[in-house]
C-alpha cells in the first residue's frame, strides 16, 4: 500500500519541486495575464513544467494553484471558478505524478489583505476564501495542502482552520521570512511553530523569502523550536535587479550544498521558490536523497505566543506573572469605557502591567448589559498590536471566548475549564478548534473540593478528556484554587498541597489567581505576598496577579532564585543591576500620559487610532494650536515609532497602526490649518514618488504650501514620473514638488529631473521627504529642498520669485 505525505514526510528526504511562474512565462505567459487561467486554456504547458520537475527528482509537484482563491481570480474576472481552476490544476498535476509515484501538494497563497485590525478583512472571510479553495483541492484528491509565502500569522491561523474544516487532508504551513529572521508582521520561528502546532499540521516550512544562506538561522531556529518536519525551499538568491530584470544568482550546486546542511540541522522536505529551476531541483535530489531525516524528540512545556513572541512556562522554569488589570471587575472607570466602546484605559493598562513585568495578560470584559462579543473584540484588536506579551481569553461566555481565539493572532490562553461536564463539553473543543492553551480549575459539578487529593482527581479528569480531545497535556495549566483565609484558614494548606500533588502525579503546570486569599483582611497586599511565596515553594508556575504590586513581582523574583528556578540567580541579578539595586515604584497608571501633547505622542506610539481623534479635540479645546499638535506631539511620536521600527523593536503591524492614527490625525487637523484662500503665488504639482506610499509628510506639505496662496495639484502618493510630467504641463505648474521616504524610492526625484531637462520644460523641481538630504538634492540637480514643511513653503516661494 502506497505511504501517506504523513507517514512519507517522517521517515525520508523528500524533495519538492520549484518555481512555477518563471517556467510558465517561458511558455508565454503574457505578463499580467492569470497564471492559474492556463490550468484551463494552456494545460500542456502547466503539465509540461510539472513533468521537468518530476524528470529533475522531485517527490512532489506543486499545483499550479498559488492564487486560486476567489479573492486573487475576481481580479482577472474568474472569481466565480475557484472550484474549476483548483479541480483542473490538481488533476493536472495528479496525472503527471503518477507514472513517477509522486506526490502532488495543493498550493494556497496569501490573500494579500491584512485582517484587522491591521486590514479591513474579518476572520470570518478569510476563513470563507481559504475554505472554498482548500474544499476544492481536498475533493481533487491532492495529497496535502501548503500553505505558502505566508507572512501573517493570523492569516495563517484562518487558514489553518480552514483547511481543517474543508476534509481529512495533511496540511502544511511555509512562511516566508525576510533578512531580520522575522516575517514581515514579525513573527520569529519559534513563535510561528508555536502557533501552527496546534491548528493540525503534519509539517511547517519556510519557502520563497530570501536566499538559502540568509535562511540558515531561520531553518536552525525552527528545527530547534518544534519536533514537527520541516521543509525548506528558499529563492535561488536574493532578488537583484539587473537592467530591469530580477535575477537570482545561487547556482544548483550551491543550494544543493544548503539543502544538505538544512538536512543536517533536521529539514526534511528540501526544494527551492522563486528563482529555481528544474536544474536547482536535480542538483539538490542528487545531494540529499539517500540521507535519513533527523529525529527530533525535545520536550517542550507549556508554550503560548503572541504574534511576535512566546512565553514559556515550564515545571522547572522561572515563574510567570499574568497580569490581572485588564478586569473590569470593581473598577468603575474601565467599565464605563467598556460600556463606552472605547480602549484608551484598557490600552494603558495593557503596557504599564508589560513594563512592570506581566509576561502575560488576562482580558476580560465581563460588564453587565454590554455585547460582550463585540467588546472583547475591540480589546484584543487594541492589545495585541500594542504589547508583545501573549494573552489570556478570561471569559465564562463560550461566544466570547470564540471569537477572540479567532481574532487572535497568537496561541492564546483560555481562562478557563473546570471539571463540569457542560465546561468540557464546550470549552474544550474551543481550545482544540483554535489551537489554544487552558487554565483548568480543580473544581466541578459539587464544587472546590476540600482535599488536595480531590482536587488532584479533578485535575486528573481534565487532563483525560483533554488528550481524548487531542489537546496535548502540556497545554493544560491547572489552577488548584485558593479558598479566602479569614473564611477557611483550612483552605490554604490544602491549596499548597495540591500544586504539589498536581505537579507530581501528573506533570503539569499551575497557576493561581493569588489575591482571592486576602478578602476581608487589612494590608491585603501582606497577605498576598507572603502566600505567594509559599505557593512558589509549593511549585507554583504562574499567577494572575497585579504586576503593578511591587511586592508581589519581587516575591516572585525572589522566589525564583530560592528554589532553585532562576539558575545562579541570573535574572534575579540582571533585574537589580538594572534597577540600580533599587526597586523603583510602579508608576500609578493614572499618571502615565498627563498632558493633552503627551497623550497625543502616546497616543501616534501605541497606534490608538480610534481614539486619537478625541485627544486632539481635547487639545484643541485647551488652546493648543494645531501646528504646535502636529511639532510637539504627531510628529515627534511618529518618528519614534520610525526609531523603534529601525531598531527591531517595532514591527510593521505597529508601524501600520501608527501610519494610520497620524493620518487620521492629519485628517483632523487639516481644516484647521487650512487658512482659507490667499493671493496666488504660484502652483505646485505634488506627489509622493512611485513604489512609495508615504504621504503623511507631503500631506502637510500640501496644506502649508495652499495656505500661502500656492495652487496645489496634490497627485497623491506612488506616482509615476511619466503621470507628474503630464500634471505639469497642463497645469502649467512653475514647481514640481516631490517626496520620498526611502532609499529605494527616492531614485524617482532622480529620473524626473532628467526628463524635466530633456524635455525642457519650464519648470523648477523641489525635493523633500524623510530619506532626501540636502546634498542628495544637490547631487541629482534639484531646483530645491526643505527639511520640513515650513521650509517647503519658503524655499518655495524662492522658486517662483
Ligand atoms: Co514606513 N518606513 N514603511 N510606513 N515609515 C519609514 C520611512 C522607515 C525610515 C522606517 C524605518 O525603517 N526606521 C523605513 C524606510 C527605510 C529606508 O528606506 N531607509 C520604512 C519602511 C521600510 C517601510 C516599509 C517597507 C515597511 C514594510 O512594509 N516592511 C513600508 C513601505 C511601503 C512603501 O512605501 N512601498 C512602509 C510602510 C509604512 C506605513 C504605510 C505603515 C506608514 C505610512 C503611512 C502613510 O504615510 N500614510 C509608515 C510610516 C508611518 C513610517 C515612518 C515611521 C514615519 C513617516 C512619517 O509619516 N513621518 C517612517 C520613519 C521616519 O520617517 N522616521 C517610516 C512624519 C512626517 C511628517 O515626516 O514624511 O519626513 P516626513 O515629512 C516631513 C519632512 O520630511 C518634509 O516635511 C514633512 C513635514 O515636516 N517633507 C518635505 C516631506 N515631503 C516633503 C516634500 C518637500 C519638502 C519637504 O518638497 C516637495
């Protein structure tokens, strides 16, 4: 009997084919014409490039199906034929595999649309365009489905569980990463195996990206992070471009020689993407087929992640706090603006509990009379762009709970199950369906148990249904529940005694909800801390607890190098010297943004776009002048989201949500700087150079230079020189003003100035924009240049005098 992908995939080196598109161009693929199209109208040629592959060695072909979605099809009018086109590519590649016993793998892209909140699309829809494709491939028999060239991790989730839902197939998940050893929403690999794992799939992968050298770490981290196979299939190369043209340089036998050291790092699915060639393929079959794949058995804990990060929590590791303030639970304010729809304290909450040392954090939105499906949607699209920590869905809602693992882009933590049939009938299939992490509590249908040994039975039975159910153990963290010591001093000894027990007879980890101990008592924080301590020599591994307690997180710390967690007190000593040997005061949160021009660059730094229009009302309101929001506040905050995006501590999803609160910013302010009509003093034709989509700058630019009586034709932004020249010349314009924000763009000003002399035109030519300097100006000949937009409006009106 002929071996499934799965059962193949662990036992031997299989080599998958390479680029498609190149091959298909060769054929005549008109550019700009639907490669997926010629699955209909040109199937010898798709077969064609399949049977090369195959003649080359390849254990798999891929189908010609990348962009067979209905979204990608509707641009070329074939939307309607996602199920044609995928049924066609299949049995195509089906039939040119046999003869060879080859397997044939069904290809799905990206959407190339972000979900939100970076983007506009919904879990829902994503979910319905990757089901559709998927349940194609699946019905044409396809032995499994990649994914590939994903960059988003929330994408990839969608699909994920797409493809689970479309039928019984394997699945396999390839990101591509860029040279930061990230993908360009940031997620790392350990974090996208982290998430993946769990959503079903029978291998991860990398694919396309970079070249195989710039890949060595990427394929080293994720061969470390995960037990599951991997495939590696780089471009043959970095892109270069070479007279117009992308070339790719690796040769066969250079990818062949990484082929086989990502073999020897524990890859066992080898190919290459963009630039590769049947002749890549064969080399790298020649160099690896015969080799045995790496057995990888590392144990691993309890791992969760955010988009960009994981958090480990293991029975020997340093303890970890979760942090508790994101409850509207007593607290009026947060409950206003949960009823409110807003996010402002929720936000704030959110980074001062991370600064003060939450790895992770606890949502819960749980206020009366409110739709609470949609307030935690709002919550977590807030919190996750803003802070790397991995959350905690706290919510006795399943509806809740369900829609925030959708929404997530991480592995999450549901908080929580019990050992009450109705908890598991359905928490837990939440948690298998989205991949997520529990906190079990050892109670049930007759409640807290009394005994330790009662409560080790329940943590018992939560840990069988949860396997039944397919949920690894370790993915269950249990919460042995404190009852208040002023009501049952009893209580405590037998808490204490049930971490043990927990962590001895079954392996687990535990937590605890700390503060519950202290109800009714003074100085409750006394009481807290002191118990902590105990549960952390009990064995505690993490706590719900406020991080903003500077007694609690250094009882934690502390505890740590007492029992032995936080080896040779490493942490523990970074920690002070750090602090200075000081233990400086949580800042009150209260106090965190004060004035209205702190709260505004606060406010660009966290991307809170929907609020930034109510700061800047409210600065307004105080007499602040529009101008001095944009130079005291906008614009210095946006240009420390440039710092910490340049220095890797920011990713693109925080850039993307910054970019958009300034615009919504600028949009706002707009009318108020907009003075009304001036004596004309010229006009300016003005745009943002092709391939770059900054216009936040020239906005204000374009708003400066129409209040002092410049006529400006605004062309927008990623504005072709040709189009610039033609605006020109029919609005007979004395300037061209042009912005660039990159290094890669900016060669645009160049080209447009050559034309403006060869065509001679009467017509002067500035320059502006945060990657122009004044000697680059005058290196390619500009007429002008101005660092701001005050400086535009001068250096303008020299122009045309
Ligand atoms: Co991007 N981005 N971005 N970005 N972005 C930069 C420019 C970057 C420096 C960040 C960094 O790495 N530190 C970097 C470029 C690196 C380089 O080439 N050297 C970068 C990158 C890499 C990228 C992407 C490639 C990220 C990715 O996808 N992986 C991507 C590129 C997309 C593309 O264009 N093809 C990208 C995307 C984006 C967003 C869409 C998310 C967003 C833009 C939203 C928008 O504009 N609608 C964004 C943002 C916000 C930035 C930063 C953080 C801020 C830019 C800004 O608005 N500044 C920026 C970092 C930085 O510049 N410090 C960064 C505020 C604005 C008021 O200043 O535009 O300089 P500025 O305008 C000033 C003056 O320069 C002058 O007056 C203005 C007012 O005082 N001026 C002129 C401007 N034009 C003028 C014209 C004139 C005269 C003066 O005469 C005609």
């Amino acid at each position: 009997m002929e071996l499934s992908f799965r059962e193949r995939v662990k036992k031997e080196i299989l080599v998958i084919d390479g680029a498609m598109g190149t091959l298909l161009q060769q054929r005549g693929l008109p550019p700009g014409w639907c490669p997926e199209e010629w699955n209909l109208s040109r199937p010898e040629s798709v077969q064609e490039v399949h049977k090369l592959y195959l003649e080359a060695g390849a254990d798999i072909i891929t189908t010609n199906t990348f962009g067979a979605i209905q979204l990608k099809l509707a641009d070329y009018g074939l939307g309607h034929r996602v199920r044609e086109i995928n049924l066609a590519a299949a049995n195509l590649a089906k039939e040119a595999a046999r003869p060879y016993g080859a397997m044939v793998a069904g290809s799905v892209g990206p959407l190339g649309k972000f979900l939100q909140p970076l983007g506009t699309m919904t879990f829902d829809e994503a979910y319905g365009q990757f089901f559709e494709q998927c349940r194609a491939l699946v019905e044409a028999g396809v032995d499994f489905i990649l994914f590939e060239t994903f960059g988003d991790i929330g994408e990839m989730r969608a699909a994920l569980i797409a493809a689970a839902d479309a039928g019984d197939v394997p699945v396999v998940a390839s990101f591509t990463f860029d040279e930061t050893g990230r993908t360009f929403t940031g997620t790392d690999p350990e974090t996208a195996a982290v998430v993946v794992e769990r959503l079903g799939v029978s291998a991860i992968g990398v694919n396309c990206s970079v070249g195989p050298r710039e890949l060595v770490q990427v394929v080293q981290k994720l061969t470390q992070s995960t037990n599951l196979p991997v495939l590696v299939s780089p471009n043959a190369g970095m892109p270069e471009m070479v007279e117009g043209r992308t070339v790719f340089r690796e040769t066969p036998a250079a990818m062949a020689d990484y082929a086989v050291r990502f073999v020897e790092y524990g890859a066992s699915v080898l190919g290459g993407c963009c630039g590769t060639t049947p002749e890549h393929i064969k080399a790298i079959h020649q160099s690896v087929k015969g080799l045995q794949p790496r057995v990888r058995s590392r144990q691993f804990g309890l791992r969760v992640a955010s988009r960009v990060k994981t958090v480990s929590i293991a029975p020997r590791g340093i303890p970890v706090a979760i942090g508790e303030r994101l409850n509207p639970t007593g607290k009026k304010a947060l409950q206003a603006e949960i009823k409110e729809g807003k996010t402002e304290i929720t936000r704030r909450d959110a980074l001062a509990q991370v600064e003060a040392g939450a790895a992770i954090l606890d949502i819960n939105v749980g206020v009366g009379g409110v739709d609470q499906v949609a307030a935690m949607e709002r919550a977590i699209h807030a919190v996750q762009v803003l802070v790397d920590a991995p959350l905690c869905i706290d919510s006795t809602d399943p509806r809740v709970i369900e829609q925030a693992l959708k929404i997530y882009h991480g592995k999450a933590i549901i908080n929580s199950v019990n050992g009450e049939e109705k908890s598991l009938q359905t928490i837990l299939p939440l948690a298998k369906r989205y991949g997520a992490a529990l906190i079990g509590l050892t109670l049930d249908e007759r409640g807290i148990p009394p005994t330790a040994e009662e409560r080790l039975a329940v943590a018992r039975k939560l840990t069988e249904r949860a396997e039944a159910m397919g949920i690894p153990r370790q993915d269950l963290m249990i919460d042995c529940l404190v009852l208040t010591v002023s009501a049952q001093p009893e209580g405590v000894p037998e808490t204490l005694r049930a971490i043990t027990l927990v962590k001895k007879e079954l392996g687990l980890t535990t937590s605890l909800g700390v503060s519950n101990v202290s109800f009714g008592l003074p100085n409750r924080g006394l009481i807290n801390a002191a118990f902590f301590a105990m549960a952390l020599a009990a064995g505690l591994d993490a706590a719900i607890l406020n991080p903003q307690e500077p007694r609690m997180m250094e009882t934690l710390r502390a505890s740590a190098v007492l029992t032995g967690r936080d080896i040779r007190a490493e942490q523990y000593i970074a920690r002070e010297q750090q602090a200075g040997g000081v233990q400086a005061p949580a800042k009150p949160v209260e106090q965190a943004a004060a004035t209205p021009l702190e709260i505004l660059y606060q406010a660009v730094l966290s991307g809170d776009k929907d609020n930034i229009v109510s700061y800047i009302e409210t600065a307004l309101a105080e007499g602040l002048s529009p101008m001095e929001l944009l130079d005291k506040a906008l614009i210095p905050g946006i240009e420390e989201v440039g710092r910490r995006y340049g220095a890797g501590l920011y990713f693109l999803p925080q850039l993307m949500m910054a970019g958009e609160t300034m615009t919504r910013s600028f949009e706002r302010l707009r009318p108020e700087l907009a003075r009304g009509p001036a004596k004309k003093v010229g006009t300016v034709v003005l745009a943002t150079v092709k391939g770059d989509i900054h216009d936040i700058g020239k906005n204000i630019v374009s708003v400066m230079l129409a209040n002092h009586g410049f006529e400006v034709i605004d062309l927008g932004k990623n504005v072709d020189n040709e189009e610039i020249i033609k605006a020109a010349m029919e609005h007979r314009a004395q300037i061209i003003g042009l912005s660039a924000l990159m290094t890669t763009t900016m060669v645009h000003m160049a080209d447009l100035i050559n034309r403006v002399k060869e065509q001679g035109l009467n017509c002067k030519v500035m320059v502006g924009g945060a990657a122009v300097t004044a000697q680059y100006a005058r290196e390619i000949g500009a007429d002008g240049y101005a660092v701001d937009a005050v400086e535009a409006v001068s250096v303008a009106k020299s122009l045309v005098s």
